[in-house]
C-alpha cells in the first residue's frame, strides 16, 4: 500500500528553504573549531526536520491557516489536513532518530544534542512560543512579552542549531554560552525581519503569503515598534550578537555572515 505521508513528507522537504539552521550548526562547528569539518549530515538533518515539521503544523487551518509555504501549496492544501498532522508528527519523530543514529559522536554527545533540541521544540521552547502567539492575537504586548514570545516560537530551534554545532565540534561551557548569546539576539533578529517583511515583502519573494500577520492581528514587532522601529530593534540585536562572537576571533566569521544576512534579507 503507498504511504502517502511519506510523500507528504518528501514533497514538504523537497520545497527547498533557506537551510538558515543548517548553515548556522556549520558555522558554529568552525567557530569553536575551524578544523572541525562540517557538522555531519544527521544533526543538520534532523534540524531541517524539526523546522519544516513546525512550518507544515503552523500552515494548517487551526494554526496560522496559509495556503503558501517556500513558494508551493501548503501540505495540507495537496494532502489534505490529517496527512499534514501525521507528517509534522513523522519529522518530529525523525530528528531524534537522525540524531541517535549520528555516526563520529560520543554517546554524551548524542544525550547532550537530543536534550537540546528536544527543549528547543517543546512547550518551553518552540510549541510554547507558538501557544503564546496564538494567545496573543489581537492583544498589545509591551517589548518584553514579545520578546519572549519570539525568543521562543522563532529563536529556540535557532538557538538549539548553533549549541548543537558546538556540541558537535566538543565546545566548553564558556564557549557555549557565548554561543547561546549570540544565537539569542540572532534568533530575535530573525523574526524582527520577518516582521518587516510580511509589511513591506511580497508573496512571490516570500515564498508565503504576505500581509497574514497584518490581517490576524499578531502581535508584531512591526505593530509594537513601527516599520522603522522594527528595523532599528534588527540593527541593535544584530550588534549584541556579534559582540559575543568576538572571543572566537575569525573563527566566527561565517558566524558573522550569516548573522548579517538574516538581518537583510528580503524573503
């Protein structure tokens, strides 16, 4: 019999994407280790599936209810809305078992990393982020409360990819705190742009239709701050990442790329 979740699946990961969490797990493996080679496929992997399992949910009629996602029909729009459910649940699934199976890691390491990520994804991570933000529809929340809504919903797995490059690469404890804040305030950035964006973006650059926040009544940095404002909050959060890379030295620079990058871009 054909499964047609893993169809599900293939066609939600073979959309494509930015791999912005892939690229930062590398990032971090040079930074604590520039002898390091990239960090192996199962971990970048199994973090590619926790985000797009978390983009095909957050599509679906009872969540942010889009059509669009990475420039094709939602999953659910071309599998229907339980095969959508069951391949987010599958992916889900599937990063641990990535992470499990990840060959040249210690087992510490692999008990480290499914912690992590595991935190990162749950209900005091990203699905916790994403209750408040459904919550929070239609209220004014003061910069604090958005802050930690973002810090979860968008930052915790953005956060969860650089510690876990770092784990990878064997980094300590001073290294991966410094780490963590630079992955903090990037993760903020990440979402102060896309709240930009869905403003002043389009559907076609996007890859996702543009304006849904404006018309759900989000709360937005956009809508606390202003355009403007928006962009000055990116431009700052940008500047507290960067000053906590400056430990590693050059190490960090593709670190730095990339952080200058999520802070302008256009889709």
């Amino acid at each position: 019999m054909r499964n047609t979740v893993n169809d599900a699946i293939s066609y939600s990961i073979g959309a494509g994407g930015k791999g912005i969490r892939r690229q930062l797990a590398n990032a971090a493996t040079k930074a604590v280790n520039p002898a390091s080679h990239p960090i192996i496929n199962n971990i970048a992997d199994a973090l590619e599936c926790i985000h797009t399992y978390s983009l095909i949910h957050d599509d679906l009629p009872a969540m942010d209810d889009d059509d669009m996602r990475r420039g094709k029909p939602s999953c659910h729009v071309v599998y229907g809305e339980a095969i959508a459910i069951l391949a987010g649940d599958a992916l889900q699934a599937k990063a641990f078992e990535l992470i499990a199976d990840a060959p040249e890691l210690s087992a510490n390491q692999k008990v480290q990393m499914v912690k992590v990520l595991a935190s990162a994804a749950g209900a005091e991570g990203m699905v916790g982020g994403q209750a408040i933000d459904i919550e929070s529809e239609g209220q004014s929340l003061t910069l604090d409360e958005l802050r930690e809504l973002h810090g979860l919903k968008t930052g915790a797995l953005i956060r969860a990819s650089v510690i876990l490059g770092g784990i990878a690469a064997g980094a300590s404890q001073q290294q991966l705190d410094a780490l963590d804040r630079f992955a903090d305030q990037i993760g903020l950035a990440f979402q102060v742009v896309d709240d930009a964006l869905d403003v002043e973006g389009s559907t076609e650059a996007l890859g996702k239709t543009q304006g849904k926040d404006q018309d759900a009544d989000k709360a937005t940095y956009v809508k606390l701050l202003g355009l403007e404002g928006a962009k000055a909050e990116a431009q700052n959060l940008l500047a507290s990442a960067l000053e906590a890379l400056e430990s590693f030295g050059s190490h960090a620079d593709e670190l730095r790329e990339l952080a200058h990058f999520i802070v302008s871009r256009d889709r």
